[in-house]
C-alpha cells in the first residue's frame, strides 16, 4: 500500500487565474488511486489547449498566460502532474518511475482532452508530454515547447546540472519557492514564493519534486534513456504545425537548445527568444506568452489526425 499525501485546499492559495474553475479526476496507476487535478478557463466548447507545466511547479505558473487563450475563444487546461499542486503526492521517491508518470498524464488527458488539443510543454511537461504525442499523434493538433529537453544517446551532464542533482538527492525539504524564483529573471515576491510552497507542506510531500530530477537520465542504459531518444528521433517526423518558444535568461536550459529543436522539427519556425525571461518564462512574461500561443493556434490549420 503506497502513503499518499491529499492536497489541503486550506492551506493552499486560491484558484488561479481570476474566473477559472477547478477540477479533479480520479484514476488508478499500478494499482494506486489518486486523485488529480487540474484548473481551467475558457469556453468549455472551445478547441482546447493543454498547459503542462514543470519541475518543481504546478498549474499556477500558467495563472497568466491563461487569460489570453481564454479571451481568444479557447479552453485552457493546466494539469497539475501527479506528486504536483493539487495533485495527489505518492510519498516514496521509488513510486515515482517513468511507466507511472506517464500512465498518469495518458489517463488524466484522456479525461481532460478526449478531443485534439494544442499541446503546450515546459520542462518535464515536456519530458512526459513529448513521448505522449508522438505515440499518440492524432491527439495533437499543434505543438508549443517552452524551455524544456529531451534525453541524446551519449548522455549529457553540465557542472550546473551534477550540482542540482546531488542538491536534490541530499535535500529532502526541497525549497521549492526558492528553487522557482532562482529560475525567473525577476525577483519573485515572498508571497508568489509561498505560494508555489503551499502545495508541499512537508519533506513527504516533496517526493515528486525530488525524484524527477533524480530520473533524469545520465547514460544510454539509464530508465527512460530509450524512450525519450526514440521520442527526440519521431520529433523529426513530427506532422503537426510545432512553436518554440524560449527565455532568453534560461540559465538551466540555454537557447542553443530551442534552436535544435526548432531545426529538427518539421513544420516550425525559428525559436522564438523572449529576452527578459528565465527558465520560468511564464513568470516573467506570461501574458505575453499566452497571447502569442493564442496567435499561433488562430494562424495554424491543425496538423492530421
């Protein structure tokens, strides 16, 4: 029997952004139940757009680029992944795997998403939500990566990313607020900071946190290793119309990386830079962001399904 640590919505800010409703879905992964949970503002008939955000966040980070989307006419969806927000938090760093975590998203969005979407990713929403679309190509009809990566046979390691590693796995109070406000180009206020803490009251809540970046494959022979190069070699046979945006003050993941992407897919412009914007670009241009995706999706047929 796994512990699984619930969400109390007491201590946990309100539902952001202004008018958007909060939702939840009950599934089974490997024989664990949980609940996840997810925020959403729009038309609910309106094409919709799936944000999957990253480590160590939850669906506020997309609080701003929401609006935008919504005013445009479209359903914006933000899940939060399990171990995250207001998801349910699986306490032992050994339930987190790659085969739970992407069981996990498949049968949250096939709830949330039973339609094709828009699929937007950033960090390990990326990690997840890229294998996920092209296994499952006929579920996507357009495609917004947003600073994130995926694994190349060989491995790849920076000085930067170690350090973070062995961070994490000595850390067990992962400071989540600080972590997020390190990757943002302005100072985030110690409101905004206790805000992304309120989900991860204490060490066992922070399991999810903790492991991601421990899953990060180092090595060809690694979990996960396999899957996200396969998921990086079917990118460059991609048939959706594909947008990458990126913070041009990432530190964690630099430019070089976007531009790769955008070279390798199909049917995708150069990346665009956003200057003043961190790893956590939502946090310093969200608003911005939101309305460009919502350009994006109006100026784009949907690719074949």
């Amino acid at each position: 029997m796994v512990d699984v640590h619930r969400a109390n919505e007491v201590t946990i800010a309100s539902v952001e952004p202004s008018g958007a409703t909060l939702g939840r879905t009950a599934v089974e992964v490997d024989g664990t139940e949980l609940e996840l949970a997810h925020v959403e503002l729009g038309p609910s008939d309106g094409p919709t757009v799936v944000l999957l955000h990253g480590e160590p966040t939850y669906s506020r980070l997309w609080r701003e680029v929401m609006p935008p989307l919504a005013d445009a006419g479209l359903r914006a969806v933000a899940p939060d992944l399990v171990g995250f927000g207001r998801s349910d938090k699986p306490t032992e760093l050994d339930w987190y795997r790659f085969e739970r975590l992407t069981a996990a998203l498949d049968a949250h969005l096939q709830v949330l998403a039973p339609r094709p979407c828009t699929l937007v990713v950033h960090d390990w929403g990326g990690v997840l939500g890229l294998p996920w679309a092209v296994e499952q190509p006929h579920r996507v009809e357009r495609l917004v990566l947003l600073d994130t990566g995926l694994y190349s046979p060989g491995g790849f390691a920076s000085a930067t990313w170690q350090a973070f590693r062995e961070f994490v796995e000595r850390t067990p109070e992962l400071p989540i607020g600080a972590l997020i406000d390190g990757g943002t180009h302005r100072a985030l206020s110690e409101e905004e900071k206790a805000a992304y803490e309120a989900p991860f009251p204490d060490a066992a809540s922070r399991a999810g946190a903790r492991a991601l970046p421990l899953l990060v494959p180092r090595a060809d022979d690694d979990p996960g290793a396999a899957r996200l190069s396969w998921a990086r070699e079917e990118l460059s046979r991609w048939h959706a119309p594909t947008l990458v945006l990126w913070g041009g003050a990432d530190a964690v993941l630099p430019v070089s990386i976007g531009e790769r992407f955008a070279r390798s897919i199909p049917h995708c412009d150069d990346v665009e830079v956003i200057p003043d914007a961190g790893h956590f670009l939502q946090e310093d241009a969200g608003e911005r962001i939101g309305a460009r995706i919502a350009r994006f999706v109006a100026d784009t047929a949907p690719g074949p399904s």
